[in-house]
C-alpha cells in the first residue's frame, strides 16, 4: 500500500501585470482615436483590394497561368523531353559503345598483351640487379669495411697509448692559465658590475611606473570629471525618462495600431457586407424576381405555345419527306429492276439446297426424330 499522498498539481496563476500609470492611460486613447482614424481608410482600402485581387486571380490570373504553363510544357518540356528521351539518350549510348570499342578493348589488349610482359620482364631483371648488389655487399663491401674497421681500431690504440702524457699537460696549462683567471673576473668584476646595473635599471623602472601611474590617475580623473560624470547625468535624467516616455508611446501607437487594424476590419466587414446586401436588393433580387414572374412564365408560354407545336410540325414535315424519300426510292428500285428484265431477261433462281433442320411443316417431336442415331 502507498501511504504517502500524491503531489497536489497547483494551478499557474497568471502574470501579474504591473500597474499602468496615469500617463500610460492619458496618452492610450487619443492614440487610439487618432490610429483608428488613420487607419480605417487604409484598411478598406485594403480589403477592397484584397476583394479585386482574388477575384482577378480567380477569374483572370488562374486561367491565364494555367494556359502560359500548358503553353510553356508545350514549347519547352515536351520538345527537351523528346530530344532528351530519342536523341540525347540514343547518341550517349551510341558515344558509350564507341568509346568502349576504340579506346577500352584497345587499352586492354595493349595492357594484357605489351605492357604486363614488359613489366614481368623489368621486374625479373630488377631482381637480378638486387640479387648482384647484395652478393657484392654480402661478398666484397662488408670484408672490406670490417677490415677498414679493424685497421682503424688499432691506429686508434696506438695514438691513445702514445698521447696520454700530453693531454694531462694541456688540460693543467688550460686550467690554471684560463679557467681559475675567468672565473675570478666573473666573481670579482662582471657579477658585481651587473647587479648594479639590475639595482639602477630597477630603479629607472619604478622612476617611469610612478610617473605614467600618476599621469594615469590625472588623466582618469580629468576625463571622469569631465566626460563620464556628464555623459551618466545626461543618460540617467534625461535620455532614459526620454526613452521611457518614446517606448510607452510607441508601445501604445503599436497597440493602438493593432487595434484599429482589427476595428478597421471589422468595420471594413460590416461596410462591405451592407454594400453586398444593398447590390443584391438593387439588382440581384430585381433580376431574381423578373427572371422568376416574367421570363420563366413567358418563356413557358413561348416553349408551350410556339416551340413545341413548331417541333411537332418540324417532325411531321420530317416524317413525310423521310416516307416520301422512301417511297421514290422503292419506285426508282422497282424502275431499274424492270429495266434490267427487258434487258438482260429473267434472272435464274438459285436451286433450293436441302436444310439440316426440319422445315415448318415437318418439326421434330419425341416419338419422330430425324438425327442420324435415332433415325429409323
């Protein structure tokens, strides 16, 4: 079991918005007034345009894109796309199969039948140059150089074993002729020279900072007194109650521009809906209503009383010239056949060629049949 209670979601209080002060509401509503003034003519302007623009795009633009589009497929992507499908396509396989075929096949042959032969062959004779080198190194160089070496070592003996005595001699004369001398003159003469001259470049040191800090503090001083002490009194008692005041104003003219936008807009809503009204009450339900109660009932007397009965004549007259068409051409017909007989005499009748099925007369039944299985 959970004993312990769970946490209380505490609900976020919103923001607490400092107190405006007198000059915030003294300022906010002539803005406001004089924004709203400004703007409105704006904003109806606006939308009147924004009414004409979508209509025009509608009715003029839209079309008139979709044909300059059909047009430009018509005169450039249909015609790049035929050239690239059924010449630029053909002509890179083309290009492909003739590159393969004089430069690919002949580098290959040339590689595999000339230049890997040569190779092998360079190869077996640089391992021959190698193997002659090593044998010389291996068989001549090294006794030589061991030789040389050894040869070296002895005369190296020789000398050491000979000028043991005379290197004792140089190196005393050496250190009681220079060594003892240069160390007295560095501890007697060049260390006590140098720390007096460290002592006085110090002090030329101090000298120099004491005089640049002094020269420093005057002229901080100087240009505190007279240009920070001004510039802080000028920021802080005039340009920021200056800045407070144009942010406040601004910040209202912003809000109030807002505002009056939406205001304006609504406005501009109401102005255009009672003008949309007005139009349909002048001259769409004028139109509406004369269309309803005089055209539509005169327009069906008209159908009723002329077109219809006109129809109807129409289709009779139509009737009678297709049965008059019809009967010359049976009576020219009936003419050329008589004719063809005075001609060329009584046509011979083709003879009667027996049928599978049974004629009218003679229908099969159950108890009769005449199939060739059943037949009796």
């Amino acid at each position: 079991m959970d004993l312990e209670k769970p946490p209380v979601a505490v609900p976020a209080r919103p923001p607490v918005q400092p107190p405006e002060g007198c000059l915030v509401v003294a300022v906010r509503l002539p803005v406001r007034i004089v924004v709203l003034v400004l703007v409105l003519p704006v904003r109806m302007v606006w939308d009147a345009l924004v009414v004409a623009g979508r209509f025009l795009r509608d009715t003029v633009l839209r079309p008139l894109g979709r044909g300059l589009l059909w047009l430009a497929k018509a005169l450039l992507v249909w015609p790049l796309v035929g050239l690239w499908r059924y010449v630029v396509v053909p002509g890179a396989w083309a290009l492909r199969w003739l590159g393969h075929v004089l430069l690919v096949v002949p580098v290959v042959w040339f590689h595999r039948h000339v230049l890997t032969p040569v190779g092998h062959g360079l190869a077996w004779l640089a391992r021959g140059i190698r193997a002659g080198l090593a044998w010389v190194y291996a068989r001549v160089l090294t006794p030589v150089g061991q030789a040389g070496r050894w040869l070296l070592k002895g005369i190296g003996a020789v000398l050491a074993a000979v000028g043991v005595g005379a290197y004792t001699a140089v190196a005393w004369l050496a250190r009681y002729l220079v060594v003892i001398p240069a160390r007295w003159i560095h501890a007697w003469i060049l260390a006590p020279v140098g720390r007096a001259v460290a002592w006085c470049a110090r002090g030329v040191w101090w000298l120099l900072t004491l005089l640049v800090t002094g020269i420093g503090v005057v002229l901080y001083w100087t240009a505190r007194i007279l240009l920070v002490l001004p510039a802080l009194v000028l920021w802080r008692w005039v340009l920021v109650p200056v800045g407070r005041f144009l942010a406040v104003v601004a910040r209202e003219v912003g809000e109030a521009l807002g505002h009056a936008w939406r205001i304006a807009g609504r406005i501009s809503l109401t102005v255009g809906r009672f003008l949309g009204t007005l139009f349909r009450w002048i001259f769409v339900e004028p139109v509406r209503w004369v269309y309803r109660t005089v055209l539509t009932p005169a327009g069906h007397v008209v159908r009723d009383a002329v077109l219809r009965p006109a129809a109807r004549a129409a289709r009779s007259v139509g009737r009678a010239t297709r049965q008059a068409l019809a009967a010359a051409r049976e009576t020219a017909r009936q003419a050329r056949a008589d004719v063809r007989r005075m001609l060329f005499g009584e046509s011979s009748r083709p003879e009667a060629v027996g049928r599978r099925e049974p004629s009218a007369d003679e229908t099969r039944t159950l108890g009769r049949s005449k199939t060739a299985l059943t037949k009796d």
